[in-house]
C-alpha cells in the first residue's frame, strides 16, 4: 500500500508538471530544434520521435534526459525536432 500511494504521488506530480509547461515551443540547445513534447519514459520519446521522422513530420530528433526513470516510477524526458 505503501509503494502505490508513493507512486501515485510520483505520477501526480510529474502530470502537474507537464501540465504546467504549457503549449508554447521552447527553444532548444541545438539550432533549429523546438521541443515537442514531455514523456515519462524513454521508449516513449524515442518511439513518438521516431514515428514523426517516419511520417514526414520533422526530419530529426533527439531525447533528453531531465531526470532518469528508476524501478519505482516514471522519469521526464524531453523530445526535440528539427
């Protein structure tokens, strides 16, 4: 019981978080890159990214770690395109 609420709190806090980015386009590091979206998990970034290249949405992308997922829960990742 103990483990679900501290995961439920955990996935509460990054939905707020997410909520709070907003739909305006940061800028990247890197020249020409906009962020397109936030994930919990990488394979997700790394799919939603890669399923946009392949549909001529935007011709590259990369992932960025903000904080790592771990065995107790969801992590933030950032997807960059170009």
């Amino acid at each position: 019981m103990k483990r679900f609420v501290s995961r439920a709190a955990l996935i509460a806090t990054v939905a707020l978080a997410l909520v709070g980015v907003g739909s305006a386009a940061a800028q990247a590091g890197a020249p020409g890159y906009t962020q397109q979206g936030l994930y919990g998990w990488p394979d997700q970034c790394v799919g939603v990214g890669y399923a946009g290249a392949q549909n001529h949405q935007w011709t590259s992308y990369y992932c960025e770690t903000i904080s790592p997922a771990g065995w107790n829960g969801p992590g933030l990742y950032a997807l960059w395109v170009a």
